[in-house]
C-alpha cells in the first residue's frame, strides 16, 4: 500500500541517521562545539503576551520565500525519497548560502537543541505531511549533528499520525512520533486567544512547521500560521469569523513565536477545494517545497499558488484572506508583496 511505503521509508531514514548520528559524534562537549560557529542560534523575539498590544513588522528588509519543484517527485501518488532530498538541500542552501540541508540546519539548530516538528495529519492517506518528506527532514537535521533523542515529530491525535503513515514511536535515544492526545501544558493567553499548547511545544527548544498546501472551507485555507491549531487544545474556539484575528494571534503567542526557526511547507501533493477533508478528484501533484523562515510571508506566496492553481482550472477565488494582514499587524511575519523575497529555483 502507498501509506506503508512511506511507513517504512519514514523510519529506515529515522533508524540510519541516528546510527550515523551517534557514530559519528563524540561526547557532548564535542558535539556543541562542533554544531555551528555560534552554538545555538537565539529563538525568534518572542511577541508580547497577556493582552498587550501587538508588535508590527519592522518594515525594513523582506522575508525570503524559496519555492523549488521537481515534475518526477511523485511517482503513482508516491514521493521519492532521493528526489525529495535533492529539492529540500536545493532550497536550503537558497534560502540561507549554506551549501545543502544539514549546513543550513547546522546554522539554525544547535546539537542540544530539542526540536519539535509540527506536521498536519488531519485528513490522514487524503492529504497530510508526506511521512518521507518529514523522514529526509529528520534525516538532515541528524547530519547536521542535531541528537537522535532530540527530536520529536508531533500532530494532536496519534491516530490521525498513524492514518497518514507515521509508525507512532516514543524510545529514548530515537526520533520520536507522537500524537498529543491531551497532553497539553498551561494555560497562555494572547489577545483574544485562550488556551493550552502541546507538552510537546512546551518541552521544545526549537520548532520547524511542517504545514501542507491546503484549501479550507471556513478559514480559506490551512498553511502555516493554521497548523498550530493542531497545536492548542481548542481550536473550534478560532474558527470563527474566518479565523480572524485568532490564527494570527495563536502563531503570535510568546510559546510558538519564540520557537520557529523554519517553516518547510510540503507541497508535494495540494487541496484546490473541499479542505480540511478534500475529496480526492480535488488533490492534485504540486511536486514542490516551500521553504521560509517567515511564517506568515510562506503563507502568503502559498495563497498566491493556490489561487494561481484555481485559476488554472476555472475555479472563482476569494478574497484574500483577513487572516494575512493580522499576521503582519501583529508582528508574525511579512504578508505585503513588497515585504517578501520570492524566488523559486
């Protein structure tokens, strides 16, 4: 079956980059000093919390947005491993001048670092983060001596991870694949938003979105800043009102702000209608990552691709989504076109 090929792809990527990983490295000492120049690159500026007022974009530079597609990396609904990982080192080294994926990763994560990665399962085989996308994720994060132990990719129901192909996994010493399932930490607040985020978030130190490219019959569309209400413990609470301001505010809380380093927006398969649940005669073959360190400029370049894809095919698009401006306004990231770097390579 095409989800337990992914299956085992997930994890043989898994199981070799940590052998490689905990043979390759020696003690800890040497493995903090050996992981970047710097040590561990300091998290984003945390947004204000409780109900202060919201920090705007600085609105000098623009935010970098690399788009890279590959025809041949999905194959009879599969995605091909090899391939995948020569588009994902042709992004990264675009989007930071690092030479491939574990130099770029070398320069964003430190060997301590715990990294939580934040992949959408929802709709499980429909249309989820391709388990060999997040698997040659992991396997470059391991090769850029980031620890085995370290790293964790989570969603907020193990049975939607396990419908989409992920082998759940929580051994000591191992990349682990966890559903929340409850297990969620204290109460923040932000604005309007409410709510208690994933232990897992929590616990991390680092966090690199793994968002899909998706329509969504309520909000428009589901992306980056989106996926972390598969982060909270509420989300029917922000759906309201096309999830304004509440997906702006939730991606802007001081606990998820704080965290994102990188945002890899699997694009290999895409949703023009009838998301979160789309029927399949609606998914179609993007072949392509998007990759950022903005949430919120990724966001908006994959609203532009989904519009563009509709268009294509006669679909009506609406308006642009509320959801975007809040975004810059309270200081997520770069929305306006002028703010944003697009390149595709």
């Amino acid at each position: 079956m095409k989800d337990r090929l992914d299956r085992r792809h997930f994890l043989k990527t898994a199981a070799l980059g940590a052998t490689a990983a905990l043979a390759g490295c020696g003690t800890d000492e040497e493995q903090a000093a050996s992981s970047t120049p710097s040590g561990s690159p300091k998290p984003a500026t945390p947004a204000p919390s409780g109900n202060a007022a919201p920090e705007p974009v600085d609105p000098t530079g623009a935010s970098k947005v690399v788009t890279v597609r590959d025809p041949s990396v999905v194959a009879e609904g599969m995605v091909d491993p090899d391939t995948l990982r020569a588009m994902l080192d042709r992004a990264m080294a675009e989007a930071t001048g690092g030479a491939d994926a574990p130099s770029a990763f070398a320069d964003l994560f430190g060997a301590d670092d715990v990294v939580a990665i934040k992949v959408n399962c929802i709709a499980k085989f429909a249309l989820s983060t391709s388990p060999v996308t997040c698997g040659v994720v992991v396997e470059a994060l391991l090769e850029a001596g980031v620890k085995p132990g370290n790293v964790v990719v989570f969603d907020r129901d193990a049975g939607e991870l396990d419908g989409a192909g992920f082998d759940l996994s929580d051994s000591a010493g191992a990349p682990r694949i966890v559903g929340t399932n409850g297990a969620y930490g204290k109460e923040i607040s932000y604005g309007q938003f409410k709510g208690r985020i994933a232990r897992t978030l929590e616990e991390a130190t680092a966090l690199i979105n793994m968002p899909i490219l998706k329509d969504h019959g309520i909000t428009q569309a589901t992306f980056a800043m989106k996926n972390h209400y598969g982060s909270i413990d509420n989300p029917g609470r922000y759906h309201g009102n096309n999830g304004v301001p509440g997906i702006a505010e939730i991606s802007a809380t001081p606990e998820i702000k704080g965290l994102n380093r990188l945002v890899i927006m699997d694009a290999t398969r895409g949703c023009l209608r009838g998301g979160p649940f789309p029927p399949a005669d609606a998914v179609y073959a993007e072949n392509a990552l998007l990759v950022s360190t903005d949430p919120a400029a990724l966001d908006a370049v994959a609203w532009d691709l989904l519009c563009q894809r509709r268009s294509e095919q006669g679909m009506a698009n609406g308006p642009r989504p509320e959801w975007l401006a809040k975004a810059e306004e309270y200081g997520v990231g770069r929305t306006s076109p002028d703010g944003i770097d697009a390149v595709e390579v």
